[in-house]
C-alpha cells in the first residue's frame, strides 16, 4: 500500500502490545484524539473501554507498530481526550496513507460482521486455521476472504469544459464527476460508456486510465478515467442526477474535497488547461 504500512499475510493471534495502535469504530465513526485526528489510541489507552470478549481484528503494520481494529459502543468511551469522528471527515485532515489504513480497518471489520456465517450452509464461521485473513465454515469449509466492489469513476470533457453532476444525495449543492459500480462481467471502459450514457445520455471516447483509490464507503475500489465528449444531448436520470452541466475550467462549481479521486481528476485536468493557455 505504501512503504510506511505492510500488510501481513500470516495473522498474529493473542492480545496486542500496550503500544499497539487501536482503530475503534462505532458504525461509521472512529475515534481520534480531539487534538489529532491522525491519532488514534493504543492499547494501554482503549483497553479499559473494551469488553474482556471484543473481537479485534489486526489491520497491518504502520511505521513499525502493529494496528488493530476493534468495534466499540460510542458509549462506552469516556474521556474528554477522545472523540467519534466520520470516517468521511478524516479524508484530506489526515495524510492519505493513514486514512486508507483507517479506511482498510473499517472494511476488515465490515466484512467480519458481514461474514459471521456460512454463505453456502448457514454454519456460524471461524478464524482461518493457518492465521489467513478468512472466515471459514467448519462444517463445508467455504472460506471467504475480504471481498471489494469495483466502481468507476470518468472525468468527461469537451474543449476547455468539464462534464459535472449534481447528486440528489449532494444536498451541499457539491458537483462531481460520473460514478458507476461494474456489472459483473463488465469491462471498467464498458463501465463507464454505460454509467454516463444512464446518468446523463451522452457518449464518450478516448478513456484513459487515471489511477485507483480504495473507498472504503463501505468497501469499493474507485478506478478513474479521463474521457473526452463524443456526442448527445444531456438527458438526466432523475432519480439519480439533479442536475449536470458542462463547467468552464475558470468557473467551477462546489467540488468534491481534496484527498478524493473525483478531485484529483479535476485538478489535473485543470492543471492541463491552465499550461495549454498558459
Ligand atoms: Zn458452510
């Protein structure tokens, strides 16, 4: 993931160090130091919260200290040193590195709750017996590790405009680039020619593949593409989009916040403008 976390193949088992780093969450909220977001407790400092039989689950290593992650009840912890934050909020008030361990925590943990039992015959699972990251049926021996959905995400444009889209969900008033999950089957550029021919009927051409990010909203990879305007008229699905538009590079709307794809797509393609004329 990056040289400061390494992931482990073989899990260790037994309690953590009292330095070990703790990611708690509650539903969507990690808890982070009220001075630090980028900090999280140690054993030493969460234990005493937890009950004697909490699941812990270990997430890597980061800068040489092992990292747990743990579900808590928000109410559990009390201490004025300590807050529930979103974890949408650390995105761009951490560094990115730290908030994709956080974001992989969340999602180990999701999966463990998700898989408590057997998909194939309902047998309740347990640990893998190797020390894996799977949950494994003792009864048929399914073994299923921690799944991701792919999603696309495309940056279209025409000239010196952006394509972007306004959300029903966006009550902000934030515009964004296009997004689509992959249909199972589907190419990620098929993807795409698709969501945007839904979303707000035009065509495209000339993908090119941006990058990745983990989006741990609740589990997605966002795969990002640059893709030129090819034809149509915009035509909105309207239980989706409420409103899209073609934007001049020099005259954004609200955008998304730095640290995400969408962002980092625009920014380029911003950035490419302003050399172009200078
Ligand atoms: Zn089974």
């Amino acid at each position: 993931m990056t040289e400061r976390f390494q992931t482990l193949n073989i899990l260790p088992a037994g309690r953590p160090s009292g330095d070990a780093l703790m990611l708690a969450f509650s539903d969507n909220r990690v808890l982070v130091h009220r001075d630090d977001p980028q900090r999280c407790p140690t054993w030493d400092e969460l234990r005493w919260w937890l009950p004697a039989d909490a699941a812990l689950h270990v997430v890597g290593v980061w800068q040489a200290v092992l990292v747990h992650v743990v579900a808590v009840a928000a109410s559990a912890v009390q201490a004025d040193d300590w807050i529930w934050v979103d974890l949408r909020r650390l995105l761009g008030q951490v560094d990115d590195d730290w908030f994709a361990v956080a974001g992989r925590g969340a999602q180990i943990l999701a999966w463990a709750d998700t898989h408590r039992f057997c998909g194939r015959c309902g047998t309740p699972t347990g640990g893998h017996p190797q020390g894996e990251r799977a949950r494994v049926c003792v009864s048929c021996g399914l073994s299923v590790y921690p799944r991701i959905n792919p999603c696309v995400i495309g940056l279209v444009t025409r000239g010196d405009d952006l394509l972007l889209a306004r959300a029903h969900r966006f009550t902000n008033g934030m515009f964004s680039t296009l997004a689509g999950f992959m249909e199972v089957g589907e190419t990620a550029e098929a993807t795409l020619v698709r969501e945007v021919r839904e979303e707000v009927g035009v065509e495209i051409s000339d993908l090119r593949y941006f990058g990745s990010q983990s989006w741990p909203f609740p589990s997605n990879l966002m795969l990002g593409f640059h893709a030129r305007y090819a034809g149509g008229e915009l035509r909105l699905q309207d239980d989706e989009i409420a409103e899209a538009d073609f934007f001049h590079y020099t005259r954004l709307p609200l955008i998304p916040p730095p640290g995400s794809i969408a962002r980092a797509l625009i920014d380029q393609f911003v950035q490419e403008r302003r050399t172009v004329h200078g």
